[in-house]
C-alpha cells in the first residue's frame, strides 16, 4: 500500500546532519513517497566532515568510484582517490538534482531531543529555542564531527598561530614559517607534504607509527570518463569490482596470519623502498599488529619526511611554550604555528546534543560505558529513533557509503512499516540489544583493533564502540529487512472523536506482538 493511500497523518521526519547520510536518508525517503521531513543543518551549508575539512591535500582515502551512492553513479571523477572539492560538489549536485534544498535547514542546530511519552512524539530544541516537534527523529551526524584537542599543557599560552586541521584557517599564510604538526594520522599524512613544500622548517610530532600503503594515485584519463558515461554498466562493474576486492581484505582484521603477513609485508617493502635512512626507517615501523589502527594510503608523505626542511619528532611532548614546543628530553623548538592532527571525539557518540527518551532516561547515562546500539542504527528505550554510521559501524577496509546505504535501507523499512501496521512508534527490546551486543563484542575480541593498547575505535575503557565486527556481506544481510519481532511496539488509538486534532492525540498500547 502506499503512503499516500493512508488516512492518518503523514509521519513527521527531523533528520540531523547533511552530509552523506543524511542526504541518502532524504533521497530515499522522496523515492519511497515520504515527503514531510527535515534536514536540520548547524552549518550555513551542507556536506559534513567534507564541509569541514579542507586542509591542503584533503581526498578520500576510498576510491572514487566507491565513495559515492550507488543510484548515483558518478563517472566523471578527476582521479582515482577524489580530492574534497569534488567531493563536496557531488553532494551539492545530489542535494540539487534530487530537490533535496527545501527540505534543508541551514543554520539550525538541535541542542536537545526528548520523548513524549504521553503523546508518542519526539521534541526537538534548537540552539536558538525554537521547539520542533517530529515523529521520527534519524541522526546522521556520523563519528568524525567534533575535533579533539589533547590535554597538553600549555596550549593556552601559545601565542602564535594554532588550529585544528578541521578547521584550518586558511587566512594564516604558512610561507616560510616554522610549524609544529602534533599528530601523523591520516589528515596529516594528507597535509603535511603539502606544508612541506612552503615551511620553513616543518616538525611532525608521532605519538606512534602507522601502517602505510602505496595510494597509487593518478588521475582517469578523458577517454576513461567518457567510457564510463557512455556505459554506465561499466562504471556499476568497476565500483563492484572495487568492493570485492577491499572486502578480500576484511581477513587481515582477523589477524589471518597468511593475508596479514603479506599485507605488512607490502607495506614495510614500500617504506623500505622510499626510505634509506635505517633510523628513520625504525621509527616509521608500528609495534603493534597490522590493522590494530586504521591503515593509511599514501604516495608522498615519507619522502617528505625526508626533505632537509622536515624532521620527524618521536619524544613525547612536555608542554607548550607561548613560541615553542618543548619535549620531555628538554628540547625546545620554537615555531610560528602549531597545527593539531589530533582526530576527533569518536566515542562520545551524539554529543554535545542531550537525547532523553522513555520514562526521561538519558542516552548519555544509559551509555556511559560505551555506546550501544542494535546494527548500530536504534537503541532500547529511545522509540522511532534510528542513526546512522552509529556505534559500531566504522570500516577498516571499505567505503563507509556501503554501510549508510545499508542503514538508509534498514530505517526506511522501519517507517514503511510503523505506517503500513497502523503503528505509534517501535522500541528495540532490551533483550534484543543486549544478545547482539555480546555477540558483537565476541566477534571484535578476535580482531587485530582488541590487541592495540590504544585507538580512536576505543573508548577511555577499552571498549571497541567505533568497528563493524565482520564483512560489510553480513552488514547488508543483517539489515536487509527490519524484524519488528525485535522490537516493542505502540499501535495507533483509535480514530478520535469529532472536532479532536486527528492523529495528535493518543493513547498507546505496547505490543510485543
């Protein structure tokens, strides 16, 4: 049946957050028939991390033809791996071709979400006070929105220039300038080769080594482009192919002795081959198992290491100086600016946003030792709340597009079905939730990330609440279909009486049936 064919209310849907997931999630639901939702976008423009990120050398670290939706194939990339301008402007084009802009609104950032338990709704507070008031409430505000600053003493009284690489301030001209780069990981690998070629002196400070791949680069030659465009069954094929052959990779995070070892041994090869220098080389060298951290690609960040302008910092940092840098040997460096590649607050899941659902219990609490959640998408308690690139839904070896797709699929069903069975709202069970999360927790105990000591995939406990356990396969079976078997659900009172406000006011009864 569809939507339009029913008699109750159209359902209210607030989505926050328009980067890739939320414009999925809004395309989607035009293509299923549901028009009545909202993107609500802190920012005066769309686009997420590729919004904020644009520090110099800013691209994918998945190929190109991966990193975008699968009903909207882009052939036309300028290179294997996309930079983030062409990336942001595949997003503007789908925002556009898709009229996905009315349903936007900029500017508006929502503080708070709380459930209304007598009348089956979500309540929504923006920073500026106004009330909104949804159905259904979807975040998509992903893991990788909110910067990290380390504890590091003195980062107060430093005098120069200092940012985080999200939010790179531009207007500072780096010329000729002494800079500090705290951090090696995968934005810096990115930037600093960038910075090398203008620094005066450039000093990357590396907390721990990385495992590192030849990118191997290049850009898609007219013809390529052409090819593509021409058959667009080519450019499905490509995509698929690249799948499968990053899937291929999914054993090295089991630690499969075979396909690890001769990932590891790719990747000491090419630092070997780039680097001459033996101490150099040893300290490039990670200590821990290929895989226990995200693995990074690059053409040029160690031969920048290697020019006369760049040294490579491995003594751990005492403390800041209002012009200097000073490590825990008494070195001093003084510089001019000091950029943090220090990543973001992965593990702290939806924050600074307060979620409070049934019975006025917070997520923040029912979280504190590490975020839950059901395919990383609803959590008991908190009804017709759904997210995407939730806990636990973090690849190390595909493209994340793959996921929020899937998870796109999985709420849509949700909602095609509250509407279709005359529903109030659906609650996971708590049963449900605490089954797969111990099964998921087996699973992440036999992997590569639960033998590292420490990563932006663990909480300050050890708790591993950022990684997908297994194969993306088992991620698309597993949410092929929503089972509301899995979840408590509130039916639709019967219809009001005259002159009441039609589908606003309700009474409940919970169903497990």
């Amino acid at each position: 049946m569809s939507v339009s064919a029913r008699k109750r209310p159209e359902l209210r849907i607030a989505i926050l957050g328009s980067g890739f997931s939320g414009l999925c999630l809004g395309i989607q639901l035009k293509q299923a028939g549901f028009e009545s939702f909202t993107i609500f976008e802190k920012a005066s423009r769309l686009g997420g991390t590729w919004r904020d990120n644009t520090y110099p050398g800013a691209a994918c670290d998945s190929p190109s033809f991966a990193y975008c939706f699968s009903f909207e194939q882009k052939t036309d990339w300028s290179r294997k791996w996309a930079p983030q301008d062409e990336i942001l402007a595949y997003m503007d084009h789908c925002a556009e071709k898709y009229e996905l802009l009315p349903h936007i609104r900029f500017e508006t950032e929502i503080v708070s979400a709380r459930f209304d338990d007598d009348r089956g709704e979500w309540r929504l507070a923006s920073r500026d006070g106004e009330e909104v008031v949804a159905d259904i409430l979807v975040s998509g505000v992903g893991q990788l929105n909110r910067p990290y600053t380390p504890p590091i003493d003195g980062l107060d009284r430093f005098t120069g220039h200092l940012f985080h690489s999200a939010r790179w301030e531009h207007e500072h001209d780096l010329s000729g300038k002494r800079i500090a780069v705290i951090g090696n990981a995968a934005s810096a690998v990115q930037f600093v080769p960038e910075l090398a070629k203008q620094a005066a002196k450039l000093s990357v400070f590396q907390r721990s080594a990385n495992w590192m791949l030849p990118k191997e680069d290049r850009e898609y030659g007219e013809e390529e482009k052409r090819r593509y465009t021409r058959h667009p069954w080519l450019a499905k094929l490509y995509r698929w192919w690249i799948w499968a052959s990053f899937e291929a990779r999914f054993p090295v995070f089991l630690r499969q002795r075979f396909m690890s070892r001769r990932v590891e041994n790719v990747a000491i090869c090419s630092l070997r081959e780039q680097v001459s220098d033996p101490t150099l080389q040893e300290a490039l060298i990670p200590d821990y198992p290929i895989g226990g951290k995200r693995i990074l690609i690059s053409d040029d960040y160690y031969a920048a290491l290697q020019r006369e302008n760049v040294e490579l910092v491995t003594t751990p940092i005492e403390h800041l100086e209002e012009d200097a840098v000073v490590t825990t040997d008494g070195k001093s460096r003084v510089v001019d600016a000091v950029i943090l590649a220090t990543g973001f607050e992965t593990t702290s899941f939806l924050a600074p946003m307060t979620i409070e659902g049934r019975g006025a219990r917070q997520l923040a609490i029912e979280w504190k030792d590490g975020p839950r959640a059901y395919l990383g998408i609803t959590t008991a308690g908190f009804p017709n709340f759904f997210m995407t690139y939730g806990p636990n839904t973090n690849l190390g070896h595909n493209s994340i597009v793959f996921m929020i797709e899937c998870q796109t699929r999985y709420i849509i069903d949700c909602i095609r079905q509250i509407v279709e069975r005359d529903l109030l709202y659906i609650d996971l069970r708590g049963d449900v939730m605490d089954a797969f999360n111990a099964k998921l927790q087996r699973r992440l105990a036999r992997t590569a990330w639960a033998a590292t000591s420490q990563s932006w995939y663990k909480n300050a406990a050890g708790l591993i609440t950022n990684n997908w356990s297994s194969t993306t396969i088992r991620y698309w079976w597993s949410t092929r279909r929503a089972n509301l078997e899995h979840y408590h659900k509130a039916r639709l009172p019967a219809a009001p009486e005259a002159g009441q406000e039609v589908g606003r006011i309700r009474s409940a009864v919970v169903s497990d049936a």
